[in-house]
C-alpha cells in the first residue's frame, strides 16, 4: 500500500508546511487521515483524486486536523463531481462538531443538498471497527482541555498495520497502538522540550523500544524540531512524501 504525506505541519505552519492530512492507497480502498484547514489545496497540488477517496479518519476536531472538512465536502459537492458516499470518522462528539465546522466556515453548509452520502461514525476507543474494508483501533490520547477527546488510531489493511499518534503527550497506551507496526506515524513537536499536551522527538526515543514499530516517520514537527533535521536518525515526513508499505 501506498502512504502519502499530503500535508506533514503543524497548526501554526511551521516550515510552510500544510496542516495534517495523510492519504493511504491500499489494494481495496483509499482514505485520508485527518484533513486540516489547508488540506484541500495539498490534495489538488498533489493531484489526488478527490472522488476516489471513501473515508477521512479525524483524530481531533483542531483546525489542523478537521477543519479542511467544509473545504473539501464543498469542493466535491460543487467542482469534483463526486457522487459516491464519503465516511467521516472520528471521536465522539463528531455530529455535532461537523455541524460546527460547516456552519462556521459556510452557514447553511450542514443542511445543503449532496449528490452524495456523508456518513459520519464516532469512534470508541478501546473497540475494534470495520469501516469500509479498514480495521481500526483507536486510543484516548491526551492532548488538551476541554477533553477532546482525542484519538490515536491503528489500522489493519492488506495484512499491514500502520498507526498514527494524533497530537498527544506521551501516553502508555501508544505502546498498543503502535506495538510492532509496519509504519508508525508519530508527532514529535519538539527536539528535547517537554512540553504538556505534545511529544517531544525526545521522549518518544525514550519509549521507542517498547513500541518497536518495524518503521517510524516523524510528522507535525515545530520550527524547533525542523530546525535539528540534520541531528536526527529517523525518517521524518515531508510534505509530498510517498512510502511503500
Ligand atoms: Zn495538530
Ligand atoms: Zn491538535
């Protein structure tokens, strides 16, 4: 399968990167992870077939993550021709934070006419789901107040299992989450700074064996961790990226 780091920044667009948005091409279905406020513009950059993609997973209702929702529905509503359904899954909480973003960014936009489906699916952690041929797992993570909540996933697809953090402090339960993966996607905000609600590349050194994923690519990095690239023997995402998997 293919995994293409669509957008690899932070909020705060750190490096000029574009906000979060990871596009996974397996052999029986397309989808996004996260889709951040300027990921529709990254997708058609990157010339991603936009109709082609069945399901955005959301880690946490941030600008950085979700707020590329209204953009990109919009888009398929008006421009991409889109007629086939779209999944959006997410944290509990996720209707009511979809009418939110919508109406905020183009009132009246949550109740318009679609040529096609939007089906939203809260996410419990700690369960196991089958959404659109993917096998997810997801875990609370913590990452703010009020209390997300926010999501660390691991999928299962074509025999393989890739797991993404989210935006977290280091929590035990991403040791499950990305135990013995064939890809870990990991936020590492900061080089050494421990800071509440992030991770540091440092402390996730620190833990790496216990998770010993069979490979790592760091994302979601500030201008202080791009600025040590050159000190780090890790992969790291850039925006474009595109790894085998
Ligand atoms: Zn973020
Ligand atoms: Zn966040």
């Amino acid at each position: 399968m293919r995994v293409t780091f669509v957008g690899s920044g932070d909020a705060f667009g750190s490096g000029g990167r574009f906000h979060t948005c990871i596009h996974v091409q397996s052999r029986r279905s397309r989808f996004l992870v996260d889709c951040g406020a300027s990921s529709l513009i990254a997708l058609k950059r990157m010339e991603i077939d936009r109709s082609g993609i069945e399901t955005v997973f959301v880690t946490h209702f941030h600008g950085d993550h979700f707020g590329g929702i209204p953009y990109f529905l919009l888009d398929a509503q008006f421009f991409s021709g889109r007629t086939n359904a779209l999944t959006i899954a997410g944290p509990e909480g996720l209707p009511s934070w979809f009418e939110r973003v919508m109406e905020t960014t183009f009132a009246g936009s949550s109740r318009a006419e679609r040529a096609f489906e939007v089906r939203l699916i809260e996410i419990e952690p700690g369960t196991r789901a089958q959404i659109n041929g993917i096998d997810v797992e997801a875990a609370r993570v913590r990452h703010g107040e009020p209390d997300g909540p926010f999501l660390a996933y691991r999928f299962t697809v074509d025999e393989k299992v890739i797991a993404y953090t989210g935006d977290t402090e280091w929590v035990d339960d991403l040791i499950d989450i990305g135990c013995d993966s064939d890809l870990l996607i990991a936020e590492a905000y900061f080089y050494e700074k421990r800071v509440p609600l992030h991770l540091s590349f440092a402390i996730l050194a620190e833990k790496l064996p216990l998770i010993a994923p069979k490979r790592l690519i760091l994302t979601h990095m500030s201008d202080d961790m791009l600025g040590r690239l050159g000190r780090i023997d890790h992969e790291t995402a850039r925006d474009g990226l595109m790894v085998e998997v």
